[in-house]
C-alpha cells in the first residue's frame, strides 16, 4: 500500500502564499481571535496530523487485508509520540496493539529487516552467509515472504 505526499506537501507550500499566512505574526496578531491568521505551526500540525491520519488509515487496512492484530512502527517518523499515540487508539478500537522501538532503534529500517529476518528463522528458512546479499532501497511489498504461516 502505498502513499504518495507530494499533492499534500504541494497544498502545503502553496497555503504559504495565503495572505491569511504569518511566517512571522506579531504578539498582537496571535492574541488577536477575531483574525484568521495561520502561522508555520498551525501549518506544520494540520500537515502532521493529516498525514498520519493518513498513515493510520493505510494501515489499518493492511492489517484487515492480512488478518493482523499487530503493528510494529520503525523508522524515523517512529520516533514521534503522536503517530504511536494515534496507531495505538486505532489498533486498540480492533483489538490489536502496538510495538514501537525507541529512539535508538527508529534511526533506519533495521529493525524491519531484523524482524522480517527473525519471522523467517523461526519458520524455519535459513540463509547461508555467503548467499546472504543486500538490495538497498528494496521494496518491502516486492520481497516474496514464502516462509507466511
């Protein structure tokens, strides 16, 4: 399943030529409710949020379409307490759960190729080292996962 966000980043870019926009809005401009203002924050946290809306709806797709009650976030943007905040609500309202690594482990996708590799081992494939090769910017929905129970 994938996510393409260059419409969203575009939309993003282009709402910074509003005249509503404030890259720098005064204390005034900001205490002020009766303008319809937005600055680089509000920009930024409706883009967050949007996007990992988005993210969380993908994915609980992928887990009715694989019959998973499980996610695991990795990678960089696993770092961020809101994404895990918002996956854990959807993975609880079915009944799933969520598995995140800590900063430590969120730097690259090592940890989705340590668990792929750990899922394959225990069902039993075995890989000698000098077969072992490495395809940099492999898609995860092309490996062919034969050892699936």
């Amino acid at each position: 399943m994938d996510v393409n966000l260059s419409g969203i980043l575009t939309a993003a870019e282009t709402l910074t030529q509003d005249p509503r926009f404030r890259a720098n809005p005064t204390e005034e401009e900001l205490c002020d409710n009766s303008l319809d203002i937005f600055t680089p924050a509000d920009l930024c946290y409706s883009l967050q949020e949007t996007v990992f809306a988005m993210l969380v709806e993908i994915t609980e797709r992928a887990m009715a379409h694989v019959g998973s009650k499980e996610v695991l976030i990795v990678g960089g943007v696993g770092c961020n307490e809101r994404l895990q905040e918002m996956m854990g609500i959807m993975a609880e309202e079915r009944g799933g759960s969520v598995f995140a690594t800590d900063e430590r482990f969120c730097i690259d996708n090592g940890i989705m190729i340590a668990q792929a590799g750990l899922l394959s081992y225990r069902m039993g494939f075995r890989t000698p080292l000098e077969d072992s090769t490495c395809t940099q910017r492999f898609r995860t929905d092309e490996v062919h996962v034969a050892w699936r129970a």
